[in-house]
C-alpha cells in the first residue's frame, strides 16, 4: 500500500508540475485590447479561465486521490470506511468547486 500511495504523490506531483508549466504558457500571450472589451468584462474572462485551470487541476488530483482511496479500501478492508469517507470529501469539495465555475460561466455568458 506504501508503493501506491508513493505513486500517487508522484503523479499528484507530476500533474501539480505541468499545470504550473502550462500556465507559464499561458502567461505569455498578450491580453485583450482595451479598446475591444469593457474592463469589467476582460477582469471576468480572465477570471474565469484561471478558475477554469484550478478547477481541472483539482478535478485531476480528486480522480487520483479518489482512485488511491478505492484501492486502499479494497487492498485493506479495516481502512474501508475511512477510504470511504475520504473519497466522499474529496467529491464534496470537487462539487461545490465545479458549481462555483459553472456559475461565474453562467454569468459570464452574454444574451445573443
């Protein structure tokens, strides 16, 4: 069980690493003309894409995470409820993040 849960660090790390380098990429490009977009506008577009980035970064952790815990459960049945409640937290929190970017995505939509 101790190799898994090294590996899943590993791998938490490794996601954690190429979204930081991923968004150094993201970093260069140059913003929206002024000129184009009220401020109001550019704030909430650029607001949403960071959200958008942490939220996938998040989502891609609580599938690790969550694929840990499903193991550990079944590898070591004492630990099954504490797997069970972990993951369940895990899905909490990853819920109520996703709402909160389905909502500023709601709300950044224009009426065409």
């Amino acid at each position: 069980m101790n190799i898994i849960f090294r590996i899943c660090i590993g791998l938490s790390m490794g996601v954690v690493s190429g979204f930081l380098a991923g968004s150094l990429k993201f970093g260069r490009h140059k913003s929206i003309s002024p000129l184009r977009r009220e401020k109001m506008k550019k704030i909430a577009d650029r607001f949403a894409f960071i959200l958008k980035y942490i939220t996938f970064l998040l989502l891609c952790l609580g599938f690790i995470w969550c694929i840990y815990f499903l193991i550990l459960g079944a590898v070591m049945p004492q630990k099954t409820d504490y797997a069970n409640s972990m993951s369940e937290l895990i899905v909490c929190v990853l819920t109520v993040i996703s709402i909160i970017f389905a909502f500023i995505e709601f709300s950044r939509r224009t009426n065409d």
